[in-house]
C-alpha cells in the first residue's frame, strides 16, 4: 500500500521535476553585447533627462554638462517632429518645459527651434526661472551623437504611433553607436519592433517582461528564463510592489542582466541600492550621486 502510494507520488513530482530541468538545460543567459562590455566600472552614474533636477532636462545644455561632471551615461527621451526628425523631448506636447504649446508630432523641426526649453525650468517652487531666454532649444537626437560621440546613452523611445523605430534604427546606424546606446520603451509593441528592426542594438526589459521576472523570483524558476533584454530599468517600487530587492538583483545577475534603478534622487536610497548590487543609477542629481561616491571611497581608503 505505502510502496504504490510512493510510486504515484514520484509519478506526479518526476514529471515536473523533468519538465523544469529540460527548460533549465535549454534556458541561457543574456548573450554578451558589446554595450555591457565597453560600459566603464560599476555603478554607472546616469544623469535621468541629462541630470533634470539640476539644468533643463533633455537639452543639450544639461547633456554636455552631465558629460562634464563626469556621468557613466546619459537618458533622454524621444519623439518625431511633423516633419519626422527625432527630437530630445519626454512629454508628447511642448507645454510642461517651454514657452509653446501643442503637440511635438503636430510641428516642424522649425517650429520646435523656435522654443525656449530652458523656459520652465525652476528649483525654487517658481520663484524664479534662471535658464529663461538663455538660447536653449529643443535638440534633435543627431545634435546629441554628435555633441556626444563617446557618450553611452539610454535612449526612451516615447512615441508610439506612427512608429519612429526605423528613423531611430537609420539613425543609429548612421552615426555607428549601435554598441554605445541601449533603448527602452513603455510601449511592449515598439521595443519588440525595435528588436525585430534593429537586432544588433542593445534593448531594456518592457514591462511585460519585468512582470514575468518579478513571478518568475518569486517562484524561485528564474534560471528558466532567457533575457532578450539586457538589462532591467527599473523603478525601485511600482504599484505597492517592491521591484528592487536583494533577490531581484542576484537573480537578474546570474541571468546576465544588469539592474538600472529609476529616478533615485535621495543619497540614502542611493546608498541602500548599491549596498545590494544594483549596476547604475538613473538620477536627476547626478551631483548628488557623485559625491556620494566620492565620500565612500574615502571613507573605504580611510
Ligand atoms: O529610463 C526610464 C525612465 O526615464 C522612465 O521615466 O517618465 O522619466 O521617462 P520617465
Ligand atoms: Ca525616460
């Protein structure tokens, strides 16, 4: 009676005890990519927007001086004008950062340059508005590559429709950084396109795939999954839920992952996250991060 009871139960656990080790045998990690292995040393510093929370973000001013301080990379966000060039911009209208208003895809490149994109910017609640009238204006994304020809770049693709992965793909590919920038989006649709179109550039997780890694760890199966993606960007938190835990980032790294975290600002966070392996950070201080680094090496020296 007890031997055919054990049986059975073999039975039913050897089935999915083989099923897991046949995908953990076919499962591999994320291929190496020349991105990875060009990046400098770990943690990168990447200045979120160029480094928003201290010059108007995605302009060329705030991207030649985050390159300046000395970041590791830098993030910007992307859309198309009327007239189809890519321009450095995150929301799909002018209003939050200029003196315009209106839709980008629904103006000329022209039109755009006419704009002041300092024009909003203020770090006082309002009280005063230092880069007004300065001569900044909305970049394109070529102005960028070649004001920054080393820079390695997190490029957001925010515009979904009409798509602008092949003007991107062109782009990329013009400019020979196809090692130098890896590309995120919020759309699963436009990141899977971008695989298709571009395959030899380098893409973040899309939030589909985030999801199946966060269930995936919980369930302790993540050696059967094999990444697309290179990396995870990442909030540290989304929906209650914390996404960046000690667990997260052992699991991504033995997957071959790295682990980018959004948008930390505040140093102790900065230093909790280091403190349990995470690759970069994305921030809006980048000043801030840097002289938390700073601080700890002499402290480690001393
Ligand atoms: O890199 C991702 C992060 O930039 C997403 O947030 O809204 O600043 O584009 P957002
Ligand atoms: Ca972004």
């Amino acid at each position: 009676m007890v031997s055919k009871f054990l049986w059975r139960l073999g039975g039913w656990l050897g089935l999915p005890l083989l099923a897991y080790g046949i995908a953990v045998a076919v499962a591999h990690p994320a291929p190496p990519h020349p991105f990875i292995k060009k990046l400098p040393t770990l943690p990168l510093r990447i200045a979120h927007r160029g480094g928003a929370g201290i010059w108007p973000e995605n302009t060329r001013y705030a991207l030649e001086r985050a390159a300046r301080l000395g970041v590791d990379m830098v993030e910007l966000d992307t859309h198309a004008s009327a007239d189809g060039v890519l321009v450095v911009m995150h929301d799909a209208t002018v209003d939050r950062t200029t003196n315009g208003t209106g839709l980008i895809r629904q103006k000329t490149l022209a039109e755009l340059k006419t704009l002041d994109a300092g024009y909003r910017w203020t770090d006082d609640d309002g009280r005063s508005f230092p880069f007004r009238g300065q001569g900044i204006t909305v970049p394109t994304l070529e102005e960028i590559f070649q004001t920054l020809p080393q820079m390695p770049m997190i490029i957001e693709i925010k515009q979904a429709e009409p798509s602008i992965v092949d003007a991107l793909c062109g782009l990329i590919r013009r400019y020979g950084r196809q090692e130098d920038v890896i590309i995120g989006s919020f759309h699963v649709d436009v990141l899977r396109e971008m695989r298709q179109r571009c395959p030899e550039v380098a893409t973040s997780a899309h939030t589909n795939e985030v999801r199946l890694f966060l269930a995936l760890n919980f369930l302790r199966l993540t050696k059967v999954y094999s990444p697309a993606p290179l990396a995870f960007q990442v909030p540290t938190r989304q929906d209650n839920i914390e996404i960046v835990t000690p667990s997260f980032v052992r699991s991504a790294h033995e997957r071959g992952m790295q682990i980018h975290t959004w948008t930390v600002n505040d140093p102790a966070e900065m230093e909790y996250l280091l403190s349990i392996g995470v690759d970069g950070i994305i921030t809006d201080r980048p000043d801030r991060f840097m002289e938390l680094l700073v601080r700890s090496q002499k402290a480690n020296l001393g």
